[in-house]
C-alpha cells in the first residue's frame, strides 16, 4: 500500500522560518528537503548537501532535487529566504520507510552473477556488521587462495573488534609480504553510510569472480597485489545503527565515544573519525569543530581514538600505493588536500592524483577534485590527507551515491551505485604498481622509404612503482601497410599472435605477461599479423614518467584509397621471466 510520511512541518508547500517548530538540541537529526527549478543559487554557502545537490540537478538539467539536511542547516537555508518543501522531518524514518515500501514490494531476488548471493542485507537492504563478517567467511570459503580469514588489528572505542581481510595469492604470508604493491580500501568510516560496504564487497565480488572464470586482468591483479580490506571502520556507530534503526535509516556518524553531556549514548555523541587524523588536526572550526555533540566533533586529539589509529597503523605497517576510502555522498573522488583551498602541494602530486582520479571515474563520470571543490567544503584532520602528507600514499575518497539516494539508498540502488565503483576500485589496484601504457603516437613525413611516414610511439610508466628494464614492445600489421624496422627496433622471427593477446585488449596490463595495445580504425577489432614483428627494448622508467622509443617507417601501398594504417602493438617482459617475479 501506499506509504504516508508524517511531518509537523507543512508537506508539498514551501516552508519558511517562521513556520518551523523549535529546533530540537539533536544535531545529528535530518530533515528530507525538495527544491524546484529554477534553483536558487544564492543562500546555499552554509549548506553543502543543498548546494551539492543543487550542482548535481543544474548538471542533469533536473526539474527539482531532493537532499537530507541537519535540522540546524534547515533553519539557516530558510532564513536565507530559500523557498523549499520538507518532505520529511526524520531523515532516519523516511528512510527506514522508503525501504520497506520496496522490499514489501518488489519480486524476490535472484542471485547475483557468478553465484553469489543478492547484494542484500536485512537492515533496509543493506547488511548487518553480522551479516559482513558471514559474507567474508563466505568469500575466503569460496575462494580460499585468494581470501584470507580476517586479522584483528585493534578493539574499537567499546570493545568490538578491528579487523582486516587481506586479498592475493600467497595466503600463507599474504599480510607478512612487503614487496607487492599494495592497496587499503576501507569503508564505514561513517557509521550511517552502509552503501560503502555494499560497494566494497561488490568491488572484491567482482575480482575474484573474474579470476575464477579466468579473466586475466584479475587474475594478475590477485598474483601481483596485496588488497587490503577494513569493511566495517567504525563497528560502534554502526552497531548503535542496528540496535536503534533496525530496519535501517540510523543516522549516528561518529564512533562510541562519550561526548555529548546532554545525551549519553545518542547519536550525537562520538567522535567523527574523517576528523581524527595528524594532519593539519583541528586546524580550524570549520572543517572540523570543536563541540562533543557536533557532527564533525574532531575529539580531543590527533588519533585520540582506537578506530583511526588502527588505519594509521595498518598504513604505516604496509605502506600502501594507494589508500581509497568509501563514503557517501555525491558521487565525486576527492583527493588531497582538504583541509584548505591554499593548501601547497607540489604540481607533480597533484597532477597524479588528478590523472588518476579521472581515470578512476572515467566509467561512472563522477566529479574529481579536492574536497572543496568536490565534496564543496573543507575537512581537516581527514584520513586521506594524513595518509598521503605522512606516507606518501596516493589517497581518495570516493563519494558514492545521488542527493536522492542520501546516506540510505533505496534497496533498488544497492547494486547500481555497488557497480559504480568497481572499476574505479579494479584502477587503483593496477595503478599501485608498474603499469605501461602508449602515451602518444606521433607521425612525420620524410620516414626511410618514398613515400612513408615516420612514427613515434611515446610509452608512459602510469602506474605508482617503476617499469624495470628488459621489456620490450613489439609492432606487427593488421592490414594495408609495412613496417620498417631502424635503429634500435630489430625484427622478430616470430609475433605472437594477436588472438593470444585479445584478453589484454584494454591496454592496462602491467608488469608481467603478454599485453597488448591496439592502434588503428575505430572498432576494427584485432586479428593475426600480415608479417613478423619489430621490436624494441623498453627502457627503463621511473614512475609517473615516459620516454620515446627510436621512431619507425610506416609505409600504405601506393594504391591504398584506404587512410587506414592497422598495427597491434604487444609488450613483454624478457624471456625467461617468470610472472610471479616480473614486477622486478
């Protein structure tokens, strides 16, 4: 049946200030708010889910937006004049109810691909902490020589257990081995933004699947990567979460600690943890503040609590290529810094944190910048921040999810926003390591034979670690022209052929294996060579640069009308190399 949303405030018209009953001391409790275009674009500076959601509908040219608010920011966005219609007072019980007019409604599931089960938990669609523990148990029972059982790396604010999974071959010293790149992707930082979770199994989901159908990609991947796992990064919020909202729609943020005088265990008590980090901690009361009952309470100190100081630990201890963390929402990748818009960073970093996040979102098409100018206000004493400032890491933030879906989807978008970040997770763990890709392809007249062109190929260690010495790329013919090999390209008796390297398509393969990079018409898809290859040795690179191989003649049959020249273009690792021992 239908669902009736009960509001002391008036519902389908626009509120203003002096309609508003008396602001309630609960800071972590959020109203449901409608805004139609024409948008305001002025009162909008002091709330960022209005301003964000407002960016979010001028983008996709929407008729209106709906986006959750503190109660507080409401009285500010109605006293600015903003005309908006609250839809509902408790964000948490337009939550929990939007929830159970889907499940109540909708057909039963099936299972997931690859025989997993459906991406459902029993709180509002999304899972228990239980019910996260069962699913990693499940997985490491499935795939034994991937997953490893979870390790405890610490004991939360009250008492429940830190862990970590972590994922690659090598299980019997997958934690102690120091020389993969590696990755930790957490999720749950903030207790009430479950879909983090979600995204993350479904991200591990997918590569294991992968592999065990045999999909090279991940199969690497898992050989040549340490993937480290913290699902659930504050169990206290979240379990509060459980026990008070159990059909989902918690809105407690912060961990278990005590800090709000006036309501002893309650949401707004805790400490923000994304606030809890080293650097530039409490570097003012705006992106973080200095109240116990605040949203954004930083706490007393600097890793004050357990929670942040097992991922200070668990980074120090792997020094990770890369640090992702999962929140909601926005759909943006933010990168460091956060804390200030003056924030001095050397242009190099930037410019690899910038390179990567696009490449990170080039399938979901999310925002990608630092948090003021994605997320649209500051944060200090943030995970990422630390994390790249202090060791080093390549760090993002990763905000899944619309202004409509809020911190608890819809049950129907669990899976749509879990497959959004597949791909982004799948980058970061390629680009932890040496990772070779064709920079440029560039052509001159005036090549070794009449008529022909000259072509250079720019090749570019992308990736976070170096592309060691002895790889080579080889150039072969699909169609319509010749190859002359110059100096420093020598033929080669024999090409590999192309349906052999078809599973490298994609252009990201890495450090060890055949891969293989197609240059040519436009949906022409791979075939065998016309004749042998030429090749020549990659030198070496360090990481983030690149370097142009000796250049080649390239000649079309004097009576092609075609302007089609068709070349595969492979690379290896030297002969004899075996994969386990190529990234050196």
């Amino acid at each position: 049946g239908a669902v009736r949303f009960h509001t002391p405030m008036t519902i389908g018209q626009p509120t203003t200030a002096t309609g508003l009953r008396p602001m309630t001391p609960n800071h972590s409790a959020h109203s449901v708010l409608q805004l139609h275009s024409p948008f305001p674009l002025t009162g909008l500076s002091r709330v960022g889910s209005a301003a964000r959601a407002v960016r979010e509908g001028l983008l996709a040219n929407a008729s209106n937006v709906i986006f959750t608010a503190r109660q507080d920011d409401v009285h500010r966005l109605l006293r600015s004049g903003v005309r908006a219609v609250v839809l509902h007072d408790d964000a948490s019980e337009y939550f929990a109810l939007r929830a159970a007019a889907e499940v109540d409604g909708r057909a039963p599931l099936r299972r997931a691909a690859a025989g997993h089960p459906p991406l459902r938990g029993s709180m509002g669609g999304f899972y228990t902490t239980g019910e996260v523990r069962s699913e990693f148990a499940r997985l490491a029972s499935e795939y034994p020589a991937w997953v490893g059982a979870p390790a405890k790396v610490g004991s939360s604010r009250n008492g429940r257990d830190l862990w970590v999974s972590c994922v690659g071959t090598n299980q019997g010293r997958c934690l102690a081995d120091r020389s993969r790149p590696t990755v930790l992707y957490t999720a749950l930082v903030h207790a009430r933004e479950p879909a983090t979770v979600m995204c993350l199994v479904q991200f591990l989901r997918s590569l294991l699947s992968s592999a065990a159908a045999g999909g090279a990609e991940a199969t690497h991947l898992l050989a040549h990567r340490k993937l480290l796992f913290v699902p659930v990064a504050n169990p206290d919020g979240y379990a509060w979460n459980e026990l008070h909202r159990p059909h989902g729609g918690g809105m407690k943020r912060k961990n278990g600690a005590r800090s709000c005088t006036r309501s002893p265990d309650s949401a707004d008590d805790g400490v923000d943890l994304n606030r809890n980090f080293g650097h530039k901690f409490g570097y003012d009361d705006v992106g973080s503040e200095a109240s116990g009952c605040s949203e954004m309470w930083r706490g007393e100190g600097a890793f004050s609590e357990p929670e942040s100081r097992a991922i200070r630990d668990l980074v120090q201890t792997h020094a990770p290529e890369v640090v992702l963390h999962w929140h909601g929402w926005g759909n943006d990748v933010a990168l460091p810094f956060s804390y200030d818009w003056r924030a001095p960073i050397s242009a190099a970093d930037l410019e690899t944190h910038q390179e990567l996040g696009a490449e990170a979102s080039a399938r979901n098409h999310y925002g990608v910048g630092r948090a003021w100018e994605s997320v649209g206000y500051p944060v200090n004493g943030e995970a990422g921040d630390w994390s790249y400032a202090a060791q080093g890491a390549a760090s993002f933030t990763i905000e899944v999810g619309n202004s409509r879906d809020s911190f608890w989807p819809p049950p129907s978008r669990i899976d749509p926003i879990a497959a959004e970040s597949v791909w982004a997770a799948t980058y970061f763990a390629t680009a932890a390591g040496p990772q070779l890709q064709l920079g440029s392809v560039s052509l001159a007249t005036g090549g070794s034979a009449a008529g022909s062109t000259q072509l250079t190929l720019v090749v570019q260690a992308n990736g976070l670690r170096a592309v060691r010495v002895g790889h080579r790329l080889c150039a072969c013919v699909l169609r319509g022209s010749t190859l002359q090999a110059s100096s420093g390209w020598a033929d080669e008796a024999a090409s590999p052929s192309a349906s052999s390297l078809r599973r490298h398509a994609r252009g990201l393969s890495d450090e060890a294996g055949v891969g293989q990079l197609g240059l040519g018409q436009p949906g022409v898809g791979p075939a065998r060579c016309e004749a042998a290859s030429v090749c020549a040795e990659v030198p070496f690179l360090r990481a983030r640069t690149s370097a142009a191989l000796p250049a080649l003649s390239l000649s079309l049959p004097p009576e092609s009308s075609d302007p089609w020249a068709e070349l595969l273009l492979t690379w290896a690792p030297p002969a004899g190399l075996r994969r386990a021992d190529a990234r050196h």
